[in-house]
C-alpha cells in the first residue's frame, strides 16, 4: 500500500492529525502514567534497556580505630525489552470523503488515537498482570475457587508484602498531555482494576471518594477514590478472567456464563515496578494520511484513501517484588 507521512495533505494538516491522534490516546493510558518510562530515539536499535542501580548491602560491622574501612563502588544493572511494531489503517472511499456531512478526517484521526492507545493499554496490561506475586480473595484459594469480592485484610496482606520488600510509594506520574514530562504527585500505592470492581471498592471500610479529597487532587479522571494509603485507579480494559472461579452462587457474585465466578486482577504497584516506553512527544507516532482523490499504481482512479498510524512499544516488568495481583470476584449486584 503507498503511502507516505505528507502524500496529499500538508505539513500542517500532518501535524494536527497526530496531535489529534495522541490528544484522544493520552486519557485512555493509565497504566504507562505510573511507569518508568524511556522515549524512542530516533535511528537506535530495537532494544530499550531501563538502568537501575544495585542497592548496597547493610553495613553492619563495626568500624577500626584509624583504619578506613574498604570502599564500595556503585554497580549498575540492565533490563532489557524488545521494541515491537504497531499499527492500524482506516480506509476512506472517495465516495464518502466527498458526499458525507461528517467530518471523515477529524473522526478517522480520533478513532485512530483511541485504536492506538487501547492497543498499547492492553499490551502492557498483559505484561502486568502476568507477575508472579499474586494472592486470592481468602488465603486457601486459587484462581478456580474464587468466591470472594475485595476485602480490607487482603489489601492490607498486599500492602505489607509491597512494604517489607522495600516498595516505594510513587511520588511522580507522565503529565496528562502529549509532551513528555512528569509531575509530582501525593506518595502512595496504587490499585489499578477493572470498572466492575468499583462498587465494592467502594464498600470497603474507610474508602475516600474523589469528591472528598478536599485539597488533594486526583491522580486522573479514572481515579475512584483511595483506602489506607491506596489509590484506586479503574479502566474497562483492565478484563476479568471469565468464568475462572469458584461457584458463583456461594457468594453471590458475578458470573459471564451463571455459573462459575468471573475472576478480576487487582494489580497493586510500587515506584519503579514496570517500565514502559511513553506514548509521548514528536516519535510516539507517526501518522500516515492519503487523501482519496490520489491516482497510484494499484488504485489508478484515485477512489480510496487511508488514514493509518505506527508506533513502537516494550512494556517490562522492572521490579517482581514491587508488583501483586490480588485475584477477587465482584458483587453481582443483583439483590
């Protein structure tokens, strides 16, 4: 298919078309917003390596009159991820771009951004909850005997596990815009999960709605409110293992198919426990428009047109120990 970053649009229209395209992806990512992240270089290799330094051992010896004491030296470590490529294309007809009341560009651009960003969500979101710290709704429970929605006592075993392992909270989060930058936020634990766990979310003893923050301010619009120190982020691409649970009807939860509970990740993180490569700045996408109307070899009367994006994403697991999934079912809220 030909087609070329300024092939029958202006420099200007380009421009606008990809601030568009990242204007409606940026609400849409919330899992990258509380990541490492690393922008994309242009002409370097398909590999992004995310450095940390290697803690010091606790120095408990004590000191020799007038001897010093041996030297340390920092020592770094490399984690590597593989860049790989995505992409999606809309075709315009020439028949619609010149007999339709809507405007084809506008919404082809906006369609395009969510496309992307839901892509590159769900990608990381794999990666995520693939960790391998994971606790269940009751101590004695795997994933296939699931009954239970959230409780207070197992986010307090979740946080005193991210705490013992010397998970830090996070005190900085991407700027909700298509720049690359960060902004300080309110230090804290953050619970990311799917929308149908809001309600009981909610139910949890000491929950703080966002309406309540008074002089704190929410993380983002998906934020919920927060518990003990935990803040709750919700996304509807955040899916349930379907009807991989217990027997719904123990409990009264909800089921897909009746009869087996839907099981849902809670994914709790600490600083620094992924990293991803930021949905940001002039690289993150490359918009490709042809405007019907354009003769080419394989469409010699001009009657098509694309509108089509690409970009590279690696999403990595930085830190196991900063990273938990709690497994729980919802309320099926039919009483």
């Amino acid at each position: 298919m030909a087609a070329s970053t300024y092939s029958g649009i202006s420099q200007r229209t380009t421009a606008w078309a990809a601030s568009e395209m990242l204007d409606h992806a940026e609400p849409i990512i919330v899992l990258g917003k509380f990541a490492s992240t690393k922008p994309i270089p242009k002409n370097s290799a398909e590999q992004v390596k995310f450095r940390r330094a290697v803690p010091f051992t606790v120095s408990t010896t004590p000191l020799t009159e007038g001897v010093t004491p041996t030297s340390a030296a920092i020592t770094y470590e490399d984690v590597s991820v593989t860049l790989g490529q995505y992409g999606g294309v809309i075709e315009i007809s020439d028949k619609i771009a010149d007999l339709a009341e809507d405007s084809v560009l506008k919404d082809a651009a906006m369609l395009s951004g969510e496309q992307a960003a839901e892509t590159l969500e769900m990608i990381t979101y794999g990666i995520v909850k693939a960790g391998t710290n994971v606790y269940y709704d009751k101590d004695s429970h795997v994933r296939n005997t699931v009954d239970s929605v959230i409780t207070l006592e197992r986010q307090r075993k979740v946080v005193r596990f991210l705490k013992a392992q010397r998970g830090r909270p996070i005190t900085q989060m991407l700027d909700a815009s298509p720049k690359y930058g960060t902004s300080a936020i309110e230090g804290g634990y953050i619970a990311f999960a799917h929308t149908d766990v809001e309600a009981d979310i909610r139910s949890l003893s000491g929950f703080v709605p966002v309406a309540e923050y008074g002089s704190r301010k929410p993380l983002c619009p998906e934020e919920c409110g927060s518990v003990e120190g935990v803040r709750y982020i919700l996304s509807p691409l955040f899916t349930a293992f379907a009807n991989g649970g217990g027997t719904a009807s123990t409990n009264g939860v909800f089921s897909t198919a009746g009869t087996q509970a839907d099981v849902y990740p809670v994914i709790f993180m600490a600083k620094e426990a992924i990293g991803v490569v930021a949905l940001k700045g002039a690289n993150a996408m490359t918009p490709m428009i042809l405007n019907p109307g354009t003769p080419s070899a394989g469409d010699p009367l001009g009657q098509r047109g694309y509108v089509s994006w690409k970009t590279y994403h690696s999403s990595v697991r930085l830190n196991e120990a900063w990273l938990v999934r709690l497994e729980v079912a919802v309320d099926d809220l039919t009483a």
